[in-house]
C-alpha cells in the first residue's frame, strides 16, 4: 500500500507543476479547445467508472 502512496506523491508532485507551467503557455483558444477535449474523453470515462461501481 504504501508503494502505491508513493507512487501516486510522485505523480502529483511532478503532474502538478507540470499542467500549470502548460496551462501557463497556451492562449485562451488552445486553452478552451483543450478543456473542451478534456470533457469529451473524461464524461464518459466518468460514467463509465460509476456504472460499474453501482
């Protein structure tokens, strides 16, 4: 268990400043097209994941 805490730390630690600084970087329409694919891929996957649990 505690492997996988650890791994997971790591992930947010370097993932985290990671988004920002590319977040940072893009204009206001790649931003925009970038949320909007996010949302595309993550709704269903989302829905997907609360269906099996239920």
């Amino acid at each position: 268990m505690l492997a996988s805490q650890s791994k997971f730390l790591k992930g947010s630690l370097f993932g985290l400043p990671a988004g920002f600084a590319l977040s940072e970087a893009l204009n206001d329409k790649q931003r925009k097209q970038l949320t909007s694919e996010i949302t595309k891929t993550a709704a269903p996957l989302g829905k997907s994941i609360a269906n099996s649990v239920s």
